[in-house]
C-alpha cells in the first residue's frame, strides 16, 4: 500500500509541473518534471530490485 501514495504522490507532481507549465511557470514546471523523472526512476529501480529482476 506504501508504493500506492509513492505513486499517487509522483503523479501529483506531474500534474502540477502540467499546470505550471500551462500557466507559464516553465522553469517552476521544469523543475516539478525532473523530481517527478527521478522519483518514478526511483521507485521503478527498487520495484526491480525487490523482485529480482534488475535489468
């Protein structure tokens, strides 16, 4: 369940970068996409890691 608001949290702040990005926040919205990247890079990587299969 943990990984379930990991991924709602990640997913908000996409959606935030959208918004900023729409209002014309870019360099705000720019950096919400690079901590969304890198937390979804991140809990893709331990997901792998827990299963076994990291490729």
């Amino acid at each position: 369940m943990n990984d379930l608001y990991k991924d709602i949290l990640t997913g908000l702040v996409f959606m935030t970068g959208v918004l900023g990005f729409i209002s014309g926040a870019f360099i705000l919205s720019s950096a919400l996409f690079a901590v969304a990247a890198i937390a979804s890079n991140v809990n893709t990587t331990r997901k792998q890691a827990l299963i076994g299969t990291n490729a």
